[in-house]
C-alpha cells in the first residue's frame, strides 16, 4: 500500500503541472493530462484515507480525516472544471470553499483538543496547509 502511495504521490502532481502547462500554452492534449492527474489525485486520497484511518485514536480524528480528504477531492475537482471550462464549475468552487473551510475549522478544534505536542505541531500543519488550499480555491474563482 504505501509502494501505491509513493508512485500516486508522485505521478499525480507531476500530470497536474504538465497539463497546467500544456494548458497555458495551448497545446493538445492538455485536457487529458489534467483530467488523469486529478484522478490520480483522487486515487492517491482514497490510497490515503484507507492505511491511515486505522491507526488514528479517536472518533473526531477519523472524522476529521475523512471530511479533509473528501473537501480536497472536491476541490481537486473544482480545479479540474474551472481549468477545463465545465459547465457547473461556480458551483463545485463553492461546495469545495465551505467543504475546506470547515475543514480548516474542524483540524483546529481538533488540534486544540490534542495533548501531545508532536501531533499538535502536524495537525496545526495540516491546518494551514487546508486554509491553504481554500485560499487558492477561492482565488482560483
């Protein structure tokens, strides 16, 4: 499982940015890359959720894991048609906004509820890096 992880980890972002580039200079076959990259995103969150969920302890923390990684599928997904000139993008920008804005809510409630500071140094990474992506979503609008 982690092997899957390590090749979607790398094989996703490097499809998103050459399809980002063959996109911006208009070049075929730019809609395929980033569609299979962002699919490839996708897989790689499934992969994600499935060999961590286990060995997170409380109830919050796997709803916490779930509910990021289903906002940032659906975010990916709101690139992906906002890039591609979809029909419906507005619309899947705005459930990806409140989708990663909660996000960012609930890994900070989360992280202060945590007692050992190593899990609250990454859970508040986590943190930023959500609020992150929801500032480039938004902008991206």
């Amino acid at each position: 499982m982690k092997q899957y992880i390590k090749i979607f980890a790398f094989i996703a972002p490097v499809l998103l940015l050459l399809g980002a580039f063959f996109k911006t200079n208009h070049w075929p076959g730019a809609n395929i890359l980033i569609a299979v990259g962002a699919l490839a995103s996708i897989l790689l969150f499934i992969l994600m959720i499935s060999s961590f969920l286990g060995k997170l302890a409380t109830g919050f923390e796997r709803f916490n894991g779930i509910f990021v990684s289903l906002a940032l599928i659906v975010s990916l997904l709101a690139l992906m048609f906002k890039v591609m000139h979809w029909p419906g993008a507005a619309t899947v920008i705005w459930f990806a906004d409140i989708g990663i804005l909660l996000s960012g809510i609930f890994l900070l409630i989360d992280a202060l509820l945590e007692k050992d500071l190593a899990k609250w140094r990454l859970k508040i990474i986590a943190m930023f890096f959500v609020i992150f992506v929801f500032l480039m979503v938004v902008l991206a609008g």
